[in-house]
C-alpha cells in the first residue's frame, strides 16, 4: 500500500480527491435537499465545452470550464428568471447548446485527445500541480462561503417562504448555491469526468440523508463518506488499472443502496 506514495502523481491524484470529495459532498447537501441535481447536469455538459475549448485554443482546461460553469449558471438563472421561462425548459435549452459546442469543439481538433477523454469519464492520476492549486483555491471558496452562510442556507432550504419574511432572498441563496455547484463540478472534472460527476455530488449526501435527519449531521457524514470513497476509489483503480471515477461511483452507488436497505430494517424494527 505505501508504495503508491512513492509516485508524484499518485500524490498529486490523492489530493486531488480528497479536495474533490470534500467540495462535492460538501455542496450536494442543499443540492439533494433543494432537488437541483437536474441542474448539475447541464453546468456539467457546459463544462465538458469549456473543457474541449481549452483544448482546441491552447488554454487551461479547469480555468475555460470554470468560465463556462458561470455562464450555463447566468444563462438558466436569466431564462428562468427574466424571460419566465420554466426551470426545466432553461436547463434543457442550455444543455442542448453546450452539447453541440461540445461536440463542435472536439471535431475541430481534428484529432484524437486523449486528455479530453480523461474529462470525460475521469482520471484523477491525471491531475497536475498547477490543478491542485486551482482546486485548492476553488475548494477553500465553497467551503467558506457554507461555513458562512450555513444559516441562511438552511433557512432557506427548510422553510422558504418563512426566510422570505426575514428578508433572506430565496433568489439570491438559489444563484450563490447553483454557483457553487457550477465551480465543485469544474473541480471534480479530473476526479469522475463529465458524466459521472452530479454522481460524486448527489450520492453522498444521499447515503447521509438516509442516516440522519440532523442538517449538521448529514453534513458532516457526507464529507466523511465522500473523502473516504474518493481516496479509496483512486486507490482501488490503481491497483486494478481501472477508471477512477467510475470506481468511485461503483462504491458510492453500493453504499447508497446499502443505506436504503439499513434506514428500512431500522424502520422494521422500530415499529
């Protein structure tokens, strides 16, 4: 086992998840309980053509994709807002324009990328140190600004209207949230690729959902549970030469399942 830290970039690829796992389960606390997963899919999809871009104009792939994250955020908040478009309607409009700038991208490469496949379904071991630095700098953003609007979050989330009253704006906490979904999905665009990122964020604060009706709680499980899967997930793919990002889907998927089943022989019991 300790002879996987003997190589830089099983270093680097480790603090890269963790970095990944803190920032997504961090995140995908409000995400779960607000239900705006279906939004993390189309930043995500808005990422892969910032990502693709980079590549084409010989830029930095986290830097454009964290850019275009932003502008998938603006754009659904500007449809859905201004012209009163439907929620659902936005995301869908803005997930079918960033696929076909996807798509348009990758064909003026003219040739293949393998990096841009690492984007796509994920490769941690491909993280860099300038990587790490933008990560860092991403991950400490998310987690200051929960830490310190935690409150306003959680009023907002469990009791809107009552937070509307208090002069807490719902619309406000929505973008700030949608936001910071937008720059967790650029961070773990390394650690489980395009496709399978709204995973890393949605299913650890679902395992914790079924353990815990406590916000704090929940919380701080799935921090926990989203650290551990990644790191071990990474592990785990190293040794079997193997896809990290789909490993660590395939165990936080397992445990999701294991934590239904546990939340319903708790609730046997019980009655």
């Amino acid at each position: 086992m300790i002879e996987i830290f003997s190589f830089s970039f099983m270093r680097t690829g480790l603090i890269g998840a963790v970095i990944s796992g803190i920032c997504c389960s961090l995140i995908g606390v409000f995400v779960v309980l607000r239900g705006m997963s279906y939004i993390g899919t189309g930043i995500a999809h808005g990422c892969l053509a910032g990502v693709a871009l980079a590549f084409l104009m010989g830029w930095n792939p986290l830097v454009t994709s964290a850019l275009f994250a932003l502008a998938m955020v603006v754009i659904i908040e500007l449809l859905n807002r201004r012209i009163s478009l439907k929620i659902d309607s936005a995301i869908g409009v803005t997930f079918s324009l960033a696929m076909a700038l996807a798509v348009l991208f990758i064909g003026l490469l003219q040739r293949y990328t393998p990096d841009i496949m690492g984007y796509l379904f994920g490769n941690l071991l491909g993280v860099t140190v300038s990587d790490l630095w933008i990560m860092g700098g991403v991950g400490v953003l998310v987690i200051l600004v929960i830490i310190l609007f935690f409150k306003e979050f959680q009023f907002s989330t469990f009791d809107p209207e009552m937070a509307a009253v208090s002069g807490i704006p719902a619309s406000l906490v929505s973008l700030t949230i949608s936001i910071l979904m937008g720059l967790t999905i650029v961070v773990s665009l390394q650690a489980v690729g395009e496709l399978l990122v709204l995973a890393l964020i949605v299913l650890p604060a679902s395992i914790a959902h079924q353990l815990t009706h406590s916000l704090l709680k929940m919380t701080l499980l799935s921090v926990g549970i989203g650290v551990v899967v990644s790191v071990v997930g990474l592990i785990i793919s190293f040794y079997l030469d193997i896809p990290s990002g789909s490993m660590i889907v395939l165990i936080l998927g397992s445990l999701f399942f294991l934590s239904l089943f546990f939340r319903r022989l708790s609730t046997d019991i019980a009655n």
